[in-house]
C-alpha cells in the first residue's frame, strides 16, 4: 500500500496526517553540518549522489517524516541551461551571464547537468522504507527566471518584473525554455523513483493579477499538463507563495493535485475558499517552529482543526530557518502524530 503521504495527496483524508517540512534536510541538523564540511562546498554535495542521497535520508532517519524530498537546488535548472552557478559563503547563489544583459540564445546547454540528480534519486528510493514517499522538485518558471535574469537573489524581483513588461517576447521565450527543461528534469526525476513532485514558486507573490495569470498561472499550469499525459499517477504540488488572494484561481487554473500554502494565509480561509477536496499542504509558521513551546502548539493545533475536513498535509509555510533547534521539531511531530478527529 502507498504511503500516508502519497495516499492523502491523491485526496484520501485518513485519521492520521502525514508531515514533512520544506527545507528538512539542511543546516540545523547537525549531521548535514558534519557532512557539507566533509565535501566543502554546496554544488559538490548536490553532485555527489551518495552524499546528496545521505542528507535527503538524514531527516528521515531523525524524525520518520513521511516524505523525503530530494536533496538538489532549484538552481540545477538554469546551470543546465547554460548559466555558470555559485553558491558564495553568506551571500547566497551567482548566476551568470545574467540575462538581463546577455541573451537567451547566448547560452549553451548543459543537459547532461541534470543526469546526477537521477541519480540521487535512484540512491534515495533503494533506501527509503516503503510507507515513505519519494518527493522531487523543481522552481517555478517565474521564481526561477527571477534568478536567471537578475543573476542573484533580489528584494521584490524588480530587475524581472520590469523586463516582463519592457520586452514581453524575450521574456516569454525565457519562460518557455524554463517550462520545457523542467518538464525534461521532473520526468527523469520521476523515471528514476519519485513518487510526487513539488514546483517552488517562492516569488510569486511579487506580482500584479494579470501578471500572475501569465508568469505563474499559464507556465505552471503547462507543465501539470505535460506532466499528466505522461505520469496521469503522479501527484504534483503546486507552492506559489505569497499568492494570497489569488490562490482559488492558482487551484482551479493550473490543474495542481494539491496546494502549499504560506504561513501568510489563514487556515480557515483556505479551508472554505479553495476547491472542495483539494489536497492542502501547509503552513505553520517557520518562525514559530523556531521559537517552539505553547505557542506553536496552539497553532499547529489550530491548523490541524481547520483541515480536518479535507486531505491535509502537514508542513511549513516556508523554509525551516537554519537556528532551528532540532527538539522542536521532534515536539511539533508529537502534536501532528498525536492528533486525531
Ligand atoms: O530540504 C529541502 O527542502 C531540499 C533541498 C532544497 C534546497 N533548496 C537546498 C538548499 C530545496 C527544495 C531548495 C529550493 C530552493 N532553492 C528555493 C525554493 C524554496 C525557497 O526556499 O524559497 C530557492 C529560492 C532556492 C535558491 C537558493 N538555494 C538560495 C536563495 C540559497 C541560498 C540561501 C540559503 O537558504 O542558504 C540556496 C542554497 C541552498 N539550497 C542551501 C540548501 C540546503 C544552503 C546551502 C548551504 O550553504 O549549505
């Protein structure tokens, strides 16, 4: 029997609810730590398939959680693409040529940049107990083109939002190279041993509606659809943070099986306003985890009472922070396991 995880995101809402968090295998575990000062660097674990396969395993092995999610970095996609990667001790990754000054055309794919990932994959499955569920990944076109334009991170994506509006058709045609290659990457993600898949879409939040509806809505939804010609099976979760009001629609437009929320929305609201028996992920506050004690008790309390009525899946609204101590993590799974309607 597929697992609890994998169960309640193709709509199943059982006794029990399944967890996992968002950047569960990473800094505050110390084993992670351990390991990255091992190997010296970021790129080199993700491209060590044994080492990448250990870390995705390390909070499984910790806490039991109910997926495993892939250890890799949106990022993998515009390497592949052409673009150099760096990931600079305390400032975060470097693309370039960044293609706000060099063009699309200019760059030379690297495809075979994905193959070790496949790897890991493959590592993971062979190792993980059956009942857990083997989750790939990959950025959202608009979050990804967000990096590969502006060359680093940026406050409110303003370098890209304004070439979106300043030249419409090579922005569409970034966009588009992002949706096909992505397609390409969860594919072989898949063939390789995922069982569901998640697109981070961490600034989505940053633009206008109309915006929103042809740089989040329409290439997301294009790769659900690619996705279910050639996986129908497979679960794909859709996470367009930030997106607040407009996550009906996201729900309703892009064919997602299941919806991640942020810490920003409120549970009861999302509960009533998004599609009847649609599969919600989400989304205690990571900075509660952080802090942990009653407060975050209450709350997680709180959101596992607003779901009850649909399939829920336990999780962060966002990125667990790297000074999280690991005893709050193992009090949070207390209240989600020892929950019941
Ligand atoms: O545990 C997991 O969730 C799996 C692995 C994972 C990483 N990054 C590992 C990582 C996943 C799913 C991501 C997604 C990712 N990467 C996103 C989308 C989700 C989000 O957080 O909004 C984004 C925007 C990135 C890009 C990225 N990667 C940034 C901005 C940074 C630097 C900032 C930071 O958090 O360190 C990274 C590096 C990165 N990706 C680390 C890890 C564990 C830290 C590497 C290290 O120094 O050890």
């Amino acid at each position: 029997m597929p697992g609890l995880l994998l169960r309640t995101l193709r709509g199943e809402n059982g006794d029990r609810r399944p967890i996992w968090l968002m950047r569960q295998a990473g800094r505050y575990l110390p084993e992670y730590r351990a390991l990255r000062a091992q190997k010296g660097g970021f790129l080199p674990l993700v491209y060590d398939a044994e080492a990448a396969a250990e870390i995705t395993l390390q909070p499984i092995r910790r806490y039991g959680l109910d997926g495993a999610i892939l250890f890799s970095d949106i990022l993998i996609v515009p390497y592949a693409m052409g673009q150099d990667l760096e990931f600079l001790a305390g400032e975060g990754p470097h693309l370039s040529p960044r293609l706000a000054d060099a063009a699309l055309s200019s760059l030379h794919a690297v495809p075979q940049r994905l193959s070790p990932i496949y790897d890991t994959v493959k590592l993971v499955r062979a190792q993980l107990p059956a009942d857990k569920t083997m989750l790939g990944f990959a950025g959202s076109p608009w979050t990804v083109a967000t990096y590969m334009v502006n060359g680093e991170g940026s406050r409110d994506q303003h370098e890209t939002r304004a070439m979106a509006y300043r030249d419409r058709a090579a922005f569409q045609a970034i966009i588009d190279a992002i949706v096909s290659v992505t397609v390409d990457y969860l594919a072989g993600q898949v063939l390789a041993g995922a069982e569901a898949v998640q697109l981070f879409d961490s600034w989505a939040g940053s633009l206008a509606p109309s915006e929103f509806e042809r740089w989040v809505i329409a290439p997301n939804a294009a790769i659900v659809s690619a996705l279910k010609k050639r996986f129908p099976e497979l679960p794909v979760i859709g996470f367009p943070k930030g997106a607040g009001e407009k996550l009906p629609a996201y729900a309703r437009e892009t064919g997602v099986h299941a919806v991640g929320i942020d810490e920003t929305i409120d549970p009861v609201w999302a509960a009533r306003e998004l599609p009847a028996g649609l599969p919600v992920q989400g989304n205690l506050d990571p900075l509660l985890l952080l802090s942990g004690g009653d407060e975050m008790e209450r709350e997680t309390l709180r959101i596992l009472d607003a779901f009850a009525d649909r399939p829920h899946v336990f999780n962060l609204g966002h990125g667990i922070g790297q000074t999280t101590p690991v005893e709050h993590v193992a009090q949070l799974l207390g209240v989600v396991r020892g929950w019941s309607r």
